[in-house]
C-alpha cells in the first residue's frame, strides 16, 4: 500500500498557477525569481501540488513574508 506524505503551505494566490502548472504569466520578473529561489531553498522541485482552500485570506505569504490574498497549497510525496 502507498501512502502520501505532504507539506501545507500559506501563499500568496498568485504563485498558485506557477507551482501548479509552471505557468509564470502572471508574475512579474522578481516574483518569478522570489519564487524560484524559495523553491530552491525549500527543495520544492519534486512531488505535485493541489489547492487546499477554494477562497483566500489575508494572511503572511510564506514564499515573500508579505501579507496578501493567500492560499493554503498541499505538496505531496509518494512514498
């Protein structure tokens, strides 16, 4: 039998399409960079990702530290 490991994380809604279908044309430059780098730091290249919340909130993203319209994301990992 698998199971799945996962991480939630808070971010901001507008990095969604980026980490879910690699789709950055809604970031600007630095965003896009804010991104890959948070990625990098965090190992985030592997496993899938989903939306865990269908409305946001107003909360701290944990990709820029900043508060924004937030979603909570899932990363998981087959084991």
């Amino acid at each position: 039998m698998t199971t799945d490991i996962y991480y939630d994380y808070t971010i901001g809604e507008h990095f969604a399409p980026a980490l879910i279908n690699d789709d950055y044309t809604g970031l600007e430059d630095d965003e896009h960079d804010t991104l890959d780098q948070w990625g990098d730091d965090n190992e985030m290249r592997s496993g899938y990702w989903t939306i865990e919340s269908e409305s946001s909130d107003f909360a701290k993203c944990e990709i820029t530290g900043l508060l924004s319209d937030c979603v909570t994301i899932r990363q998981y990992f087959r084991r």
